[in-house]
C-alpha cells in the first residue's frame, strides 16, 4: 500500500516541540549543547560541568562543580535493597534488563524525589550519580567479584570505569572515557529522549520517564549499533579482508553499522572526535588494530556509498580498549544520556502539554456488523 499523503514515516523532520537544550546542524555537522560547540566541551570540559550545563543551561562556577561531584558522590551507592534485588537477577539477563527494572525500582527508595517538577533535578542528580553502581553491581555478581564500593572522590568517568573493570584507571583513560560520556549526553529529539518527553508529559515521574528511555534505548535501532560495529571488525580480522567482507555485504543489500544519520548530511563530529580517541587509546595500549580496520572500512564504504561515519563507528573500539564487554556499550550510552534524558523531562515539566499525536486512518469504514453465529 502507499504511504499516505502528508504521513511522515518515523515523524522525520517533524518538529514536535521547542528546547533549548540541544541543536544539531545536520548540513554543517555541528552539534550544540546549551549554546556551546560540542568539539569545544569535548576539548575543554569534563562530564560533570556538561551535565550541569545541560540541566541549568549554563555552565557551573568552580564552587557549583564542586558542589555537583560532592552530590554525586555523596548519593552513589544503591540501596542495600536494590543489591539484593540486582543480584537475584538472572547473570545471563541483558545488562540493559537489568538497568531497566533497577531504574524502576529505585523510585520506591526516594519518594520524595519522584513528585513531577521543577524538584525532580534532585532525582536526575541521583539517577546520573547511581547508574554506573548499578551496572557495576550486576557485571561484578557475573564475575564473582566483591560489592562495589562508591568511591566519591572520583569523578565519574574514573568511577564507572573502576567500579565496572576492579581497578585504578590512568589518567589517559579516564580523560578517554570522559569525552566518550560528553559526546553520548544529549543528541535532541532521538527515540529514548522522545519517549522520555513523553512519559513526563502525562505528569508521570522523572523515574517513570527514564524507565521509559531505558526501555526505548535497548531496541537494537535505537541502541547497539555499536556492538554491532566491532561484529563486524572481528568478521574481518585483518585489513587484506576489509574490501571483499564490505563488498559483499553491500551486494547483500546489508547495512554497514556505524555510517549514515537521519539528520547528518556530513560527517557526525562525534565520530570526529572519537576516531582521534581510538587512536590515541590504541597506541597507548599498544594496540592499532581496531583502529586501522575502522579507518580501512571507513574508506570503503566512503567510496562505494558516500557514506559518513557517526558516532557508533568509533566507539565501540574506544570502550573495547578500555576494556569493557561488548553488552555493556549500551548501558554505557545510558549512563551518559541520562543527563540528557533528565534535562528533557525537567524542560518538559516547565511547559507542560501533553504529547498526543494524530494518526492519519487508512483502515475500512462502515463495515456491517455480522453476528458471531453467522461469521466464517
């Protein structure tokens, strides 16, 4: 059937509400936080100062960045409940399961930060703060390692990294790891932000929301792509195979992962920014691999389908070098854009309307009702 005049599939180019949250210039390859360049916050700013800037819309003085990380720390560690919950979760569940029903769960130890407003910023410090603990609680029960510990005075680039891989991090992967969260914070109108807006604009809590962006954030559309990418490069194995593995798959009519955007008609500074990171992390762990088959199939893929890179192309190999298994590349996107998430959702308090859009009828009318002792 054709599509119906006027029917804009997936709502593409639809705008749907205004923010001042973030903007991306497709046709320029620009992407902006709160007014600022993401290549300027990516080469200047740490994780903490983006997600004060996302939720307060300007960036912090020293004494209100401190008074962040204290937060931070201060409200790391997961209830006693919750662990006991997390860990009589199956190990072989989907870390993004698990991250889903523990979000939800959360809400039932902080009621006085689930009441929908301008209060809930309490709560998207909370949930921003606590999503590595809980990551790090169900990968280290799977590895049979000891309870995580809340670490506050670190940052929490250099805390999801301890809490999650058992150990002290360098100071080249905790910077590393710090852009990764910077560039993944916020991205507009994506599919989990949308959900997010959604939920809060039926009045429902901030936990509410982002257990409906979690949610959204596991399709495989929507998240993993990532995961999908390094598939691809263990595929490969070696450069000599790049040509013949990305032709044929492109014969097939099979997606590439990592290229291509619905809104970039350029190259995503994300993936920019996250090539020089896989190289830098791979020559400091003395390990090009990764990097040279990206750069190879990059080439490739260039040339037969003008595609751009985006950011999933790169970062896959970043967090493989920083050690992290290939089922929590997701989870660690969640980590980072619950900043963005939270933002949304406390914008979306601001100007409340409740989101329902019109679908376009292209069913039958009029149909004779026939009584079930009649019916075929």
């Amino acid at each position: 059937m054709a599509e119906p005049q006027g029917v804009q599939r997936g709502l593409q180019d639809v705008v749907a509400l205004e923010s001042r949250i973030c903007f991306i210039d497709g046709r320029q390859g620009r992407l902006i936080y709160q007014g600022y360049d993401i290549r300027d916050l990516a080469a200047r700013s740490t994780f903490e100062e983006v997600a004060y800037l996302l939720w307060y819309g300007r960036l912090p003085n020293a004494t209100q960045l401190e008074e962040l990380k204290g937060r931070f720390g201060t409200v790391r560690a997961l209830p006693p409940p919750l662990v006991d919950q997390i860990d009589r979760m199956p190990i072989e569940a989907h870390p993004m399961d698990i991250l889903r029903t523990a979000v939800s769960a959360l809400a039932g130890f902080e009621p006085e930060e689930t009441r929908p407003g301008a209060s809930s910023i309490g709560g998207a410090q909370r949930l921003t703060a606590v999503l590595p603990s809980i990551l790090a609680q169900f990968h280290r029960r799977r590895k049979g390692l000891p309870l995580v510990r809340a670490r506050p005075e670190l940052s929490q680039a250099a805390y999801l990294l301890y809490a999650v891989l058992d150990r002290e991090p360098t100071e080249l992967e905790t910077r590393a790891m710090d852009v990764a969260l910077i560039l993944h914070a916020d991205h507009e109108l994506n599919a989990s932000t949308f959900a997010a807006r959604v939920t809060a604009s039926t009045l429902s809590d901030l936990y509410s929301a982002v257990t409906s962006a979690v949610g959204t954030l596991k399709g495989p559309l929507h998240g993993g792509a990532n995961e999908r990418v390094m598939e691809l490069l263990d595929e490969i194995g070696t450069p000599e195979r790049v040509e013949e593995i990305v032709h044929g798959k492109l014969s097939r009519h099979e997606r590439i992962m990592g290229f291509g955007h619905r809104v970039y008609k350029v190259e995503d500074p994300r993936a920019t920014i996250l090539r020089e990171w896989s190289r830098k992390v791979g020559e400091n762990k003395g390990d090009l691999h990764y990097y040279e088959l990206l750069r190879r199939v990059e080439e490739v893929v260039h040339r037969e389908k003008g595609l751009y890179p985006n950011v999933d192309l790169y970062s896959g190999s970043v967090y493989s070098l920083l050690g992290f298994p290939a089922d929590l590349f997701t989870p660690i996107f969640a980590a980072s854009r619950v900043a963005g998430w939270t933002a949304h959702v406390l914008e979306e308090y601001q100007d409340l309307r409740l989101i329902r859009p019109t679908a376009k009828y292209v069913g039958a009318v009029d149909l004779p009702y026939v009584p079930i002792g009649q019916r075929s």
